[in-house]
C-alpha cells in the first residue's frame, strides 16, 4: 500500500464522519420557524396578551362586585321582609289586647259597673297581655327572695336586715324582662345587707 491510497482511505473516512455530523435537513420544515422572532415582536405581542388578560380579569373582577351588590341588596331586602313578618305577628298578637282595654274604658264609663267587674277585666287583659309577650319569647324578671345578681338586677338601695342573708332581694320595686337570652331591662330591686 502506498502512501497515496492510505491518504485516499483517510480522505473517504474523513469525508464520511463529516456527513454523520451535519445535521439532516428536513425539506418539510418550515424556514420561519428555524428563524427566532424579531425581540420587539415578542415584546409586543406579549403586551398585547397581557392587555386581554388584563381585560378579562377586570370584566371578571366588575362582574363579581354587581354579584356582591346584588347579593346585599338581597340580603337587606329580605331582612327587611323578616324584621316586618316577625312585626306582623305581634301586633296581630295584640290586637286582641287592645280590644280588651277599648271595652274595659267603656266599661269603666257604665254607671252600674261594679269595681270588681272592673278589676276582674283588668286581669284578663294582664293574662292577654302576658301570653302575647311569653309567645314572642319575653320572659319576666322577678327575683325578690333571690340572691342579688348585678347581671339580671339593679340594686336601688340597700336595707340593714336581720331576717334576710346578706345581697338577698327584699323588695322589688320594677320588675325585669328578659327577650330570649337577651335582657331588656334588669329588675330594680332592694337589695339586703347586714347590720
């Protein structure tokens, strides 16, 4: 072998390992791909989906404030339709209480009616009254014989006694109500002390 055919050999390898190492072109491709955007056109349409993202978001965001809105406009109409059906029914529960007074005063201008005709219509109208309110969850606060408690009462004065234990009520000058679990007004009461 000469020196010339072991160049020609060296040639065809080297000639060979180049074309391995070129990268296959694939006629299909498209050229525009291959080439990168121009900076300021990328720039300028990722502003653009910026601004629509932005659109949407704040369409999105308006959208929810008139749901919150109407939502509290609901909210109050419909605390306003319950405040007035809850009226409703008490004053139709008094009703009848007041029409027991209108004849209790026409009563009370009878010349032949007797003071316990009197007295005794003023009571039921009491039970009436009393009934209405315990319907609607009033409850009464009379706690005279009661250990004094600065939750439910309020102490008017305080009396010097030997036959009542110490911050017992003695008397009770205006009774209390309750509304439920809420207090309206506490007892005015006399609260005992020791001598």
């Amino acid at each position: 072998m000469t020196v010339h055919q072991n160049d020609d050999e060296n040639m065809t390898q080297d000639s060979e390992e180049e074309i391995q190492q070129q990268p296959v072109l694939d006629p299909e491709e498209d050229e525009s791909e291959s080439e990168p955007l121009d900076p300021v056109e990328r720039l300028k349409s990722e502003l653009q989906a910026a601004r629509l993202e932005a659109v949407e978001a704040r369409q999105d965001m308006l959208r929810m404030q008139a749901d919150m809105d109407n939502l509290r406009k609901r909210l109050v109409r419909e605390h306003e339709k319950t405040r007035l059906r809850t009226l409703e029914r008490f004053m139709t529960d008094l009703l009848p209480v007041r029409d027991s007074l209108e004849r209790g005063l026409e009563a009370a201008n009878d010349p032949a009616a007797s003071v316990e005709a009197l007295t005794e219509g003023k009571q039921l109208i009491m039970k009436m009254l009393t009934k209405a309110m315990g319907d609607h969850g009033l409850k009464t606060i009379d706690p005279a014989g009661e250990t004094f408690d600065p939750e439910k009462h309020e102490a008017m004065t305080m009396l010097t006694s030997d036959q009542h234990d110490e911050n017992t009520v003695i008397d009770v000058i205006e009774k209390g109500y309750q509304l439920h679990d809420r207090l309206i007004r506490p007892a005015k009461v006399v609260v005992s002390r020791k001598p």
